[in-house]
C-alpha cells in the first residue's frame, strides 16, 4: 500500500493523535509478513533503533542520517529519509512541520539553488574533461561510468563486499555500457548497474540501497537492478553477452 497509506493505517489502528511515525517503525511493519511473523534480522533493527532512540536527541535523529540509517549502518544520503518511501525528503519533512515560508524567503532559496546546479555542472564538466567521458544527453544527465576494464557490455559477473570480510555474496549480470541509468536516474560514482540472480548471502547489506524498490538486503535485491560498486564486480571472462547497440 505504500508507505504513505501504512502510516496513516497505523495511526487510525492505535488512535493516535500523532500525525506522523518513526521511520524505523514505518520499515519494520512495511516488512511484517501475510502470516504477521517478523523475520529475526529486521526484529534486530528494530530492536537497535529503539536502543539508540534512548540516546540520540531529537536534533540528531532529525538530520539525513537518522535512526533506522544507523542501525543499518548505511552511508549518509542527503537527498532521502529512509523509511518514509521513494520521493521523501529531509526538505519535505521539515517543511510539513514548519510555517509556510516568504516570497523573500523563497526567493533566496531559489537563487541559493540555481548556484549550487551551476557549480555542479561546473564539477561535472571538470570531470568529464578529466576522464574523457561526454555526456550522451543535451541535458547533460546522463551518468557516465563506463569502465574500460571490465569488458563492454552485459557480463556475467560475481558481486563481492568488503566489510566486516571481503567475501562473494551473490552473481549476476553486470551492465557496462557508456550511459546506463537505474531506475531513469544516474548511477552513484564509480558504480555499475547489476542485475542480482543468485544471492549467497541474502542478509548481507546492499553496498548501495535501492531508492525505488527501498531494497536493502542482497536477497531483497533478486530479480531487480541496483547499484554496485565497480572495485567490488569480478567478470567471468569466459561468457560474455554483446554490448547494446
């Protein structure tokens, strides 16, 4: 139903007066089973969110890494709050809770935005002309990080992690090709798209949570795409699949 309608579900089944609810409680019911059974692992991060909302303040747990971030031990990402579904965002949180801003206010915001989108397509240009990469869009969104060192093209490939061991954790398809998106949107740095067919250990934390499917164990990860960093793909050399044309 959406994380949306699971939170408004839950606040009219306890009859709280609250209007909103803790992210970590959000992911822990958005993964309650038809039987009700709460699996072992996400019990346990549940269980590490409630020990570590004893001893972050609300300031903290407010910021872009945030409780259910923590116990996960995942990167900071500031444009995402987990736990509350594809599209929400510190901004969009704070705002809800916050007066309506000015015209002034709004327009400083405008004009602080349009800085920071020329400075970073500033960076981008830099580092295109660094690594002799184009972008292949007139809008310059196309993401480019193709690897000369794997080979072009779709791949069989074994994926690895290296914290707390290095180790494989699952197989799939690598895709290396110049301008490849996940999900209609660019791939992090130094990351290659994967397709994941066979996860060996699907508890292990994905290097790079998916945003759209909200994927954040290996095995939650089979059968869809995700982002993999490139240092951590090994190719099967012996089958390779024909770049797109």
């Amino acid at each position: 139903m959406g994380y949306g309608r699971l939170e408004q579900s839950i606040l009219t089944r306890e009859s709280s007066s609250e209007t909103s609810v803790p992210p970590h409680v959000l992911w822990k019911e958005a993964r309650v089973g038809k039987d009700g059974v709460v699996k072992e692992d996400v019990q346990k991060v549940f269980e590490k969110c409630e020990t570590l909302s004893q001893s972050i303040s609300p300031d903290e747990d407010n910021d872009c890494r945030s409780i259910l971030s923590r116990a996960l031990d995942i990167p900071k990402y500031s444009g995402r709050v987990r736990g509350k579904g594809f599209g929400i965002t510190p901004t969009s949180l704070k705002m809800k809770k916050q007066k309506a801003p000015s015209n002034r206010e709004l327009q400083e915001t405008l004009y602080a935005l349009q800085a920071e989108v020329r400075e970073l397509e500033r960076e981008k240009e830099l580092r295109e002309q660094a690594s002799g990469c184009k972008a292949t869009s007139d809008k310059g969104s196309i993401c480019c990080n193709f690897q000369p060192d794997l080979p072009e093209g779709i791949s069989p490939c074994q994926l690895y992690l290296s914290s707390p061991t290095y180790r494989m954790v699952g197989k799939g398809k690598v895709h290396n090709t110049l301008g490849e998106l996940l999900h209609t949107k660019p791939l992090p740095t130094a990351c290659l798209k994967v397709s994941v067919d066979i996860a060996l250990e699907k508890d292990a934390l994905l290097p790079h949570p998916d945003d759209v499917s909200d994927a954040t164990l290996v095995g939650d990860a089979i059968g869809s795409f995700v982002a993999w960093s490139s240092s951590l793909i090994s190719v099967d050399d012996e089958v390779c699949l024909k770049p797109y044309i």
